[in-house]
C-alpha cells in the first residue's frame, strides 16, 4: 500500500482564522488541503470560493485539492486554477463534457481529479481512469458534515483499487465524508490512500491542531503497518 495522505477538509477548519490555519495544518506535517465550493443549487449548501482560496495560497506551499461541487464545474475551471489549486477535482454527475473539462484542467498544467457520489456506480466513470490523476469517492450524501458514513463504498473503493493495480495506474483513491477513528482502518483496508479529515477526523480529535494531526497521523501509520 502507498503512504495514506492526511488532507484536512478546510470548511471544517475555524474560518475566522483560516490563514493561521493554514500555517499550522502545514507545519503540523499534513499532505494536502481539501477545499470545497458549492454554490447552494447542486447542493444546499455554500461554501468557500476561488477567492478565499487565493487569499489562503501564499501561506504554504501544500498541494490545494480544489473540489468543485458546483451545478457547472467546467465554467470555473480557468478561475480555480488562478485561484492555487493544484488538483481539480470536478464532480462527476454535473460534468456531462467530462474529457473535454479535464483536458482543459490538463492544459493550465493542473491534475484532473474527479467526485463521485455514493450513488453512482464505478461501471460510469471506468473509461475515464486513465486520464485523470485522482477519484474522490464520497461515503456520505455531499452537503453537510455530521452524516453516516455509507459502508457499501468500502466494495466501491477496494473494486477501484483492483482495476488501478491490474493497469498498473498512478491514481490515488481519496475519501471524504466520516473519515476518523472508527472508518480509518475500513477505508485503508479497501484500498484508500488520501483521507479528507474534516470535524470528526481532525479539528476536535485535539485542542491544539498539531497535536491532534500527530494523533491521526500516529493511528494511520499503525494501521497501514499491519
């Protein structure tokens, strides 16, 4: 298995002082920041911006998962990728162009990534592996945090991780949504190496930050060795 990457869900982090952080999460040792907008009609809810991500990119150099959890992702591409993002991970069931949209993302020297809900099945997105660096599968409904974590995507992920080895692709698995102490083991398992870590995974394992990503970090690389 590859070294599980801890990257912290950025709306869950305290947004009144998002540039601190920022700081911290990157001297605290994670792999990489996970940034969600949605505009409120793909699902019910708002959240962050290519703005605010641009006001945050000067703080560290991390690599920026931008996932764009719009009702029109290919229209924001070209701003995303000004804004920092690193990786642009396009969700799928809004995306009907989606070869086209992730050789745009490709040709601003960007890595395509892809979103995909619970309810859409690996069978959809199959013939699209080979040009995209990243698929972020969701283990609860998109929207709000506090949701059960959907145990069938274990099936969903460890059937990725079959067809990635057996084409002998560079392409991580990410997962998002519930991501903690009590589905880190379920998900690494399956076959899972980046975990979004958002209020249950990260920002209340600890009072102070750095701990509490030493604290994941530590229980991560236990289950990852056996």
């Amino acid at each position: 298995m590859n070294d599980i990457k801890i990257c912290p869900s950025m709306i869950c982090a305290d947004l009144s002082q998002l540039s601190q952080q920022v700081k911290t999460l990157d001297d605290a040792g994670v792999d990489m920041l996970h940034w969600d907008i949605m505009d409120g009609v793909f699902v019910h809810n708002f959240c962050l911006t290519p703005d605010i991500i641009a006001a945050c990119r000067p703080f560290t150099t991390l690599t920026f998962d931008v996932h764009v959890a719009l009702i029109d992702p290919p229209s924001f591409i070209t701003e995303i990728a000004d804004a920092g993002a690193d990786i642009i991970s396009l969700q799928f069931e809004t995306t009907p162009h989606i070869f086209r949209a992730v050789q745009t993302i490709h040709k601003l020297g960007k890595k395509a990534g892809i979103v995909v809900n619970p309810i859409t099945p690996l069978s959809q997105f199959e013939s699209l592996l080979y040009d995209i660096q990243m698929v972020t599968i969701m283990t609860v409904d998109l929207g709000f945090a506090g949701q059960n974590f959907i145990f069938p995507m274990l099936d969903k992920i460890q059937n990725l991780r079959s067809i990635i080895e057996n084409r002998n692709l560079e392409l991580d698995i990410q997962v998002d949504g519930q991501i903690n102490s009590k589905t880190y083991f379920d998900v690494i398992k399956a076959g899972a190496n980046v975990l979004v870590v958002g209020t249950s995974g990260l920002f209340t394992v600890h009072e102070d930050l750095k701990t509490a990503v030493q604290i994941v970090r530590n229980t991560i690389n236990t289950i990852n060795e056996n």
